[in-house]
C-alpha cells in the first residue's frame, strides 16, 4: 500500500475514548523495545512518526494511527518491562485484554518478537492468549538484520517451537533497516483488513 497521510488520532486509555470510524483495526504487541515503533515507521514510510520511548515500559497508553483515512495501527502497551509497577502492570493488562477481546473494529494482531533470540516466556504467553481468543495473528521477528542469513532458517523454527505455532500459521522476519518483509507485511494487513 502507498502510504501519504498519516496521523495520531489519540492516545487512548479508555473504550469511550477509541475512534468511533468503522475503519479496521490492525493491532500490534511485543516485548518494550522490540521495533513496534521501527515496523510501524517503515510500514507508513516515515522517519520517526512513532517514537520509540526513551524508557521502555513507558508507553501506557493505546495509540491509535490513521492510515490514509481507511485503517488504523493500534500500538499497544509493550509488556514485560520489569521496572512498571505491578499495580500499573495490572491497570493496562485489564485495558489491553478488553481492546483485543471487545474491540468490533479489530481484524488482527502483529505479534512482535526479536528474531535474535528465543522468544521470551512473555511473548509465550501472549502468543498463547491470541490463541486462546483465535485472533489472526501474524508473528514478525524483527531485527533480522543482525541476523546472518545462513541462521534465518534456524531462527525460524526456534520461535515457531518456542512458541508452539501451527504448522501454516504465519512467521514473517522483518528488518527496519534494509526493509526486509515489509511487503509480506502489508500484504498480510491487506488480506485482513479486505484492502487493496
């Protein structure tokens, strides 16, 4: 998709305060610091449209981007940082849960993992809770360019088994920096989405 217009519509920490459009939502999770804000700004062809906090665990807010006045990327809370309190922890894991759970609008989920590493046992178990809710889920390994070509496959199946997925559920390795499956992307959101 060619992408021109794009804005922050808002920050959202309650349903009554989402965008009342029709528009289809394609939400994006992951660990603090794994690339949302790097996958997002290459998906729209922008420099440094999504920020990227300069505290992990900071971003405790839904963040809703209008792309082309046709869908919206939800950029979720990251999870997993250790310095959020538990209490606060709780209070956007409730707001998260009832997004993705309750939210009409909602046609998939880009699940985010470094593809350097095995995946965590908190992207386990958010991979399972997608699961568990049958989200359409697309997992994309990010940061693949600092993985040597000849180990992409191995990476691979480490998160595919780490993360107990189906056979022909999609895996998609991502880099930010020489644009890698950034097409594959976007053609997912498309096929989900029912955009052209």
């Amino acid at each position: 998709m060619d992408v021109h217009n794009v804005d922050l519509t808002i920050s959202a920490v309650r349903a009554d305060q989402y965008p009342k459009t029709d528009y289809p939502e394609i939400a994006l999770v992951g660990r603090s610091n794994v690339g949302k804000s790097s996958l997002t700004n290459t998906l729209i062809n922008r420099q440094n449209f999504a920020h990227t906090s300069s505290q992990p665990g900071k971003t405790q807010t839904l963040n809703f981007y209008n792309v082309e006045n046709q869908l919206y990327f939800v950029d979720v809370p990251g999870y997993g940082y250790a310095k959020v309190s538990k209490k606060e922890r709780e209070r956007f894991g409730q707001m998260i849960e009832q997004y993705l759970t309750q939210r009409e609008q909602l046609r998939g989920v880009i699940m985010l993992v470094d593809a350097r590493h095995e995946p965590t046992a908190d992207d386990v178990s958010m991979y399972q809770w997608l699961d568990y809710y049958s989200l359409p889920t697309l997992v994309v390994g990010t940061k693949s360019d600092k993985v040597k070509s000849n180990v992409w496959n191995r990476q691979e199946s480490q998160i595919r088994k780490r993360l107990t997925m189906k056979r022909d559920a999609p895996l998609i390795l991502f880099s930010a920096v020489t644009k890698r499956g950034k097409d594959q992307v976007w053609q997912w959101i498309e096929q989900q989405t029912g955009m052209n």
